[in-house]
C-alpha cells in the first residue's frame, strides 16, 4: 500500500467487529465516521482486544483490505470517537505497543 502526503486517514477508537469485511466497514464508515468510503481515504478499525487492525479504502477500481495482527502488545488508538492522521501517526501507529510502554504519540490506551 503505497501512501502519498496528501492521503487523508480517519481512525475510529470504537472496536469494530472483525467479521465485517468490505460493505460492513463501509457502513461503519458512513455510519460511524460520517465519511464517504468512496473518497479514498484510508479507514482505521481496530477489534475490542485492539490486537488487531483493518485499514478500508478505496482505490479508483475497487475496495481493498489492510490487516495486522500483533503477536504481543496493544495498537494505541486516539482517545476521541474519530480523528484524521498523518501519514506519520498511522505508521506509528501500525508498530503497535506493549501494554507498558511509555512512549505516548497523544494516543490513549
């Protein structure tokens, strides 16, 4: 997935179920962030035990899937119902935590 400066990435804190595939995640994003899943954006969920992610866009012929799975620690997800990243905090993001670290990136646990 190649990600350009001027991407707009949107993150929802709620845990999202993971069953969900392309027309759920579309609905949350319409539902939820009150976004367009058509706009290209990229779309961040987490599950309830945050272990895991699924990124939804949209890329000019069809919906494409991102997941990662930890095999230890926690994604940091931000502490408010929907927030627009940089490129840079979903990266940051994407490497995931231990339970105890203490570096913070204005994420909440």
């Amino acid at each position: 997935m190649l990600l350009s400066a001027k991407a707009r990435i949107f993150v929802s804190r709620h845990p999202a179920d993971f069953r969900r595939s392309y027309d759920g995640l579309s609905g949350l994003v319409r539902d939820t962030l009150e976004q367009d899943p058509l706009s290209g954006a990229l779309f961040v969920f987490v599950n309830r035990r945050r272990d895991q992610v699924k990124i939804l866009f949209y890329d000019r012929n069809g919906f494409a899937i991102f997941m990662k799975r930890l095999e230890r620690g926690v994604f940091r997800m931000p502490g408010h119902e929907a927030s627009e990243l940089t490129a840079t905090e979903l990266a940051v993001l994407l490497e995931g935590f231990e339970r105890e670290s203490p570096i913070n990136v204005g994420f909440s646990a």
